[in-house]
C-alpha cells in the first residue's frame, strides 16, 4: 500500500511523466491515476470486502496493472493468474476473478 501512495504522490507532481511503459505504448502517471479511479469504481461496484481475494485475468497490461494497484490500495488482496484453468490449479478460492477476455 505504501507503494500505491508512493506512485498516486509522484503523479501529482509527474501527470504528463511517463509510469508505465508496455507493449501497447507508454501511459502516463496521469493516466494511470485516472484508470486506477475508475478501477476504484469498479470495486465500490462490486462491494468487495477487504481481504477479499480477487483473482486477475486481464490481457491488457496497462489495466492489469491499475487494477492491482488500486486493489492494493484499499486492502484487497490479488494475484495475476492465466486462465480459469490456473485459477482451480492454484488451490485458492477467489472471491471474484476479474477478466477482459471475451466469454
């Protein structure tokens, strides 16, 4: 969490910076404060619990990330996972599994 307020910190200073750089381009702090508000929205949606445990199956890196990190910062715990497949193979029981990949 402390490094989730690090980032949201450096932002203020650094909107137009670049923070993450991937295979789909490079995305600023500013952006990705923004997707990490509307992935906060997301979870109030969903009235996840903390320490709810969310299972993440996003392709898009970007996303992936912001959805992490903002899970990260109001106490949700995550992990990255493949597949549904990896999901069962793990042992672990997620609360939700949260997935861009189409049906």
């Amino acid at each position: 969490m402390r490094l989730v307020r690090q980032i949201v910190f450096h932002a203020r200073l650094n909107e137009t910076q670049p923070a993450i750089i991937f295979s789909g381009g490079i995305a600023s702090y500013g952006a990705l404060v923004r997707a990490m508000a509307a992935a906060a929205e997301l979870i109030d949606h969903l009235a996840l619990a903390k320490g709810a445990m969310v299972m993440l199956d996003v392709l898009n890196p970007f996303h992936h990330c912001a959805l992490m990190l903002t899970l990260g910062l109001v106490g949700i715990p995550s992990a990255s996972v493949s597949s549904a497949f990896s999901v069962e193979k793990s042992g672990v029981l997620p609360t939700v599994l949260l997935t861009d990949r189409p049906n």
